[in-house]
C-alpha cells in the first residue's frame, strides 16, 4: 500500500516541489491532506489532481470558495487554523511534511508530533522557537523528525550509523545569496527584487530574502542545535557559493565527512519521505566535471549581522531565539512591501530582542505571548524607521 502523506503548505515553494516528488512515485506515496492560506488556485488544481481525503485552507474567507471549487470531488473541505491541527492529527497520513512558512507552522507541526506521526520538517521556525518543547513532546509520543532543510538532511545522512558521541563540529555551509559580493555601502540600496533572485535555489520570497540576508542560516543554527544535541560552539557556519557541498560533519578522530549534490531541493524532500529506504530516482545528477572550483570563505559578519544575532539568541536560549525568529519576519514583510531597507532588517531583529522580556524556560504559552509582545516591539520600531526616511 503507498504511504500516506499529509502536505502541509501545499501551495508554497516546498509544497509544490514535494507534490512533484510524490507524482513520480504513485505506488509508494498517496496524499492524505493538503493545507494552504489563500492561494485557493492552485490549492483546486492540486486537489482535484491528488484526490486526497482533504483540503484545509487556513484562511476561512476563502472556505466557500474552495467548497464550491471542490464540490463533486468527494474530498472534505475544511477552513481555519484549529481545523488545521485537528486534521493533521486524525489523518491517516503517517508522514507528515511540515512545509508551511514561518511562526504559523508550529502548532499544526505540534499537532502532528503529538499524534505520533512521523515528520518531514522543512519549517525551521517549529525548532527554532520552541526546540525545547518538541525535543520534549517527540520523547513522549515517539514522532520522529526527518529534516528536510539541505543542509540538515546532509549532516543527518553524514550521521547515519555514527555514534554521535564521535562528533566533534558540525559546519553548515551557505550560498551566500545574492549579495555575497556586495559592500556595506551597495547593500543599503538593494531592492526587494533584487533579494529575490537567488543564484542557486528555487525558494519562497520569505526564505530568499532571509537567504540574503544571512538569517536563513542563523534559523539553521538554533534548528541544527536541536536536531542533532549540539552546544553552539559545535556549529559553525561557512560560505560556499557554489551550494554543492550541502554540510560537513567533522568527527574527533579527525575525519570529516560531506553530502553533496546539486542545488534541487527535491532531493532532500525525497529522501525525508522514503528514509530509511532511498528510492531511485530520474533527478539530474552531480557531475564533477561541471563544478571543478568549489570555494568556501568566512561569512562576514558586519555586512552580515542577522547571523551574529541568531548565535547571541541560540547562546541566551529561552524565549530568544522566539522573539529573534517574530522580528525577522516583521523586518521581512516590512522590507518585501518597501518600507525599510534592505540593512534596516538586522536594526529591528536587534532592536527587539534588546527591548523585549526574557523568559529562561517559556511554556507553549509564553512563547505564544512573546511571539505577540515581539512582533509590537517590531512593528513600532519599523513605524519609528519609517517616519525618519
């Protein structure tokens, strides 16, 4: 029987690359669920093509829409957030590929957690504001996380069969983004469309900006601290234009061991929803002859300081990492919609992670609340910005 999956954030870059995936493999994967906000287009087309057992569409406004879209189809059709989690978590669906962008996956990534299903996770946000509670709540139902991430699906593949006490370092590597080679004067007159065209990887806008501006990995650094159970001195980060070198694992013995492939996320999607098997598959291959200068340098971080802010939350722990994650996404919305630039982002980050309360060992609620409290910190600065331009 193919394997259920439920797709959470069909309509996103992730989504839509992963319902490629499951479509070339019709006897292995079935979908079970597909969610999306408000992009009910392209949520139809893909229901009517999958004929899952259900659609959720976050955003209710568009509920009768999507209803009257679907009708004849037999699938059910559901709106709103709570719906979310409680579909996610009765779906027959044994995997779940948690794909939904930013702080609003963590609940539905909670959901399916303490269901006991096993998890793709592309939402980084889920580990990096709340790490501790998902170590927790994945001990106590026996969910287990597969990362989908590049980078964390290569350190977990350069893992595999190790004994993670031989671990030494881990080192993620970074594209760099669009404006590696820019100077500090240049990168306060870039635009978003600017930001948005990434060299190597085909993302969402929200991740492509972060990309850009170096949080992307600072998000990957407070997720790899729980994926793995590193101390932060344990992950470095290096800058690899070229994104064939996906990560390193450095062990004590000396040895160091590296994933490589070309820049498709398709290939860790895959891996995450056939692990432990490794399915064959028709994705173009790494061919060495085509990339014969791999170069790595330091990220620099004056240019760069949305990575130095993530180390400093991930170092502080508690509810820091939470409120670093609210205002990077206020900085980016405010910076996608013109209203900041491009350099003003790391200013707010720092602003409210100055300006906000610390709580050493934040509830599911707390978070919640600092999240809230993070994100009017956040916007009053961008406000404050604004009115001086």
């Amino acid at each position: 029987m193919p394997q259920k999956i439920a797709l959470l954030g069909s309509t996103g870059s992730i989504g839509t690359q992963a319902l490629d995936v499951i479509s070339r493999y019709p006897d292995e994967f079935k979908v079970d669920l597909l969610t999306g906000c408000n992009n009910i287009e392209l949520l139809t087309i893909q229901a009517r093509k999958f004929l899952p057992d259900s659609v959720v569409i976050c955003n209710k406004d568009h509920y009768r829409q999507l209803q009257e879209n679907l009708r004849g189809t037999g699938i059910k059709v559901l709106a709103g957030e709570k719906e979310l989690e409680q579909a996610v978590a009765s779906s027959d669906a044994g995997v779940v590929l948690a794909a939904i962008v930013g702080y609003s996956g963590l609940r539905p990534t909670i959901a399916a957690i303490n269901a006991g299903k096993k998890i793709a996770l592309a939402n980084k946000e889920t580990l990096v504001v709340a790490g501790e509670l998902i170590t927790a709540f994945t001990a106590i139902s026996g969910s287990t996380i597969i990362p989908v991430d590049s980078e964390h699906s290569a350190i977990f593949q350069c893992l595999s069969g190790e004994d993670r006490k031989s671990v030494e370092k881990i080192t993620l590597t970074a594209s760099g983004g669009p404006f590696l080679k820019l100077s500090a004067e240049e990168l306060k007159h870039v635009k978003p469309g600017d930001a948005l065209k990434h060299p190597n990887w085909n993302m969402g806008d929200k991740v492509t900006v972060d990309s850009a501006s170096m949080m992307n990995k600072g998000l990957e650094v407070i997720e790899a601290k729980w994926l793995f159970g590193l101390d932060p001195e344990q992950i470095k980060v290096i800058v690899h234009p070229q994104s064939i070198i996906h990560s390193f694992v450095h062990f004590k013995d000396g040895s160091v061991k590296a994933q490589l492939g070309i820049p498709d996320m398709r290939v860790p999607i895959l891996y995450a929803l056939s692990h432990p098997s490794r399915f064959v598959s028709d994705l173009p291959r790494l061919e060495f002859k085509d990339h014969d200068n791999l170069t790595f340098e330091e990220p620099d971080d004056n240019r760069f300081r949305n990575l130095p802010l993530a180390f400093m939350a991930l170092k502080k722990g508690g509810n820091m990492p939470c409120i670093l994650n609210a205002a990077n996404e206020m900085a980016v919305n405010a910076f996608l919609t013109g209203k900041i630039g491009f350099m003003q982002m790391p200013d707010i980050v720092e602003h409210t992670l100055e300006n906000s309360r610390f709580k050493s060992s934040p509830d599911l609620e707390s978070l919640e609340e600092s999240d809230r409290e993070a994100r009017i910190i956040a916007q009053n600065y961008i406000d404050k910005l604004q009115h001086l331009i």
